[in-house]
C-alpha cells in the first residue's frame, strides 16, 4: 500500500508526509508542513478513540452475554434443584402415605369375608362360637352380635359386640374380642400403641375378651393384650 498523499496549498499537488517533513524548516513549504502534521495528530487521536469505543463496546457484548449466560445457568440450576426438591417432596409425600396406610386401622362392614375364621372356640373356664358369616358370639346362655369390625395393620381384629337379654338383668352387656388369626401375631397395643411380646400359639386362630364400662364407648383392652402377652387366649377348637 503506498504512503498517503497531503495536498499542499501552495503548489496545489500531493506530496507525502515525508516530503512536507524534510521541507519543515523551509519557509515556503512551512506552512503546508504545519497544517499537515495537525491533520496526521488529529487522525491518529480519531483512531485511538475510535479504537478505545470499539473496545468498550466489545468488553460490553461481552459483560452482558456473560450475565445472561450466568442468569441462564442459575436458572437451570434453580430449576433443577426445585425438580430435586419435588420429587424428593413427592417421595416423602408419597413414602409418608404409604407408611400412614400401612398404620392406618380399617373398619371392616362385609363380616362375612372373615367366614373362614368361624368356629368353635375354649378356653379354661368356657366355650364359644363365632360366625362372622351372621356377625354372632354365642356362650352357653348368651347371644352377641356384631356392632363393629376392626382390622389392624398387623392383621389383628377388634370385634365389638352387645347382648340385651334377661340373663343380664334388661341390661344391654358391651364385649371387645380381640382376634388373631392363625400365622398372624399381635405387633402392638392398638388402643396405647405401644409394642407388645405376643406369646401366643401363631398357628390357630385365638382371641381374648374386653370390657366396657360406659356403655361400649370404650372398652379396656389391657387384659385382652395381656392374654396374648401371657398365652392365656381363647384358641380355636377342631374337634
């Protein structure tokens, strides 16, 4: 590329910076070499700045997309987090209702489900005989029927049951029958829930009686877990 050009306004042709330069000290052309090395200063001082903007507006661009990328990058982050934090809330979620279901007693209507536990049962003082298929207790002088059905998690049953009859003087008499099928063994004290040691035979169907005292509000159940703790139930008879 060659060197650029300067007019001069005393001959009206172009010459270099360098012929201006080595004219400098020449009256004639000392004129035309000011006004040439004005116009060069001020065109060097034209490209730095044009320079320094150019260099503010690329380290600009650069801030801003490094902030949206930065932005972009906490935002996926954020949602990722909050994706965690939902689904480990639904596993919770989920877990704790599993866990509450897997806690939860059952009222039980259709007895007759329960049918092949109906049988003849003793003890040392007495002899019984369920039907679950009619919702009935029967002793030697007495009838029970079912009022409410109760399954428990560890598959035990609270059976509450009445009778009204003169043997009883017109009073109505409040049972609980605390059940437990054969290969099911009583895990807790569902009234207190505390843990209990069932000591009974697993491999028949038993059970053990409560009683109300305020008119089969509530009955207490202590000795029925009792019964169970201490192998003194009401076991299943085959004969």
């Amino acid at each position: 590329m060659g060197q650029q050009k300067y007019s001069s306004q005393r001959t009206r042709t172009q010459h270099t910076y360098e012929f201006f330069k080595e004219r400098q000290n020449d009256p004639a052309w000392r004129d035309d070499f000011l006004r040439i090395q004005a116009i060069r200063r001020r065109n060097r001082l034209f490209k730095i700045g044009l320079s320094f903007l150019l260099l503010l507006a690329i380290f600009i661009i650069f801030k801003v997309n490094q902030t949206s990328i930065t932005a972009l990058i906490g935002h996926k982050t954020n949602q990722t987090a909050n994706q965690l934090n939902n689904n480990s809330a639904t596993t919770a979620s989920s877990t704790t209702a599993n866990n509450q279901q897997a806690s939860t007693s059952t009222v039980i209507t259709n007895y007759a489900r329960y049918r092949a536990y109906s049988g003849n049962y003793e003890n040392s003082t007495g002899s019984y005989s369920l039907n679950f298929a009619a919702g009935t207790l029967t002793t030697k002088q007495q009838l029970f029927h079912f009022d409410k059905v109760i399954l428990h998690p560890d598959g035990s049953l609270i059976i509450n049951v009445h009778e009204n009859s003169d043997y009883t003087g017109g009073q109505t008499l409040y049972l609980s029958i605390l059940f437990a099928p054969a290969n099911k063994k009583i895990q807790r004290n569902w009234q207190t829930n505390a843990p209990i040691t069932d000591s009974s035979d697993t491999a028949i169907n038993r059970f053990s009686l409560a009683k109300s005292s305020d008119g089969g509000k509530t009955f207490n159940m202590a000795p029925a877990y009792a019964a169970f703790e201490q192998n003194s139930t009401t076991i299943f008879n085959e004969n």
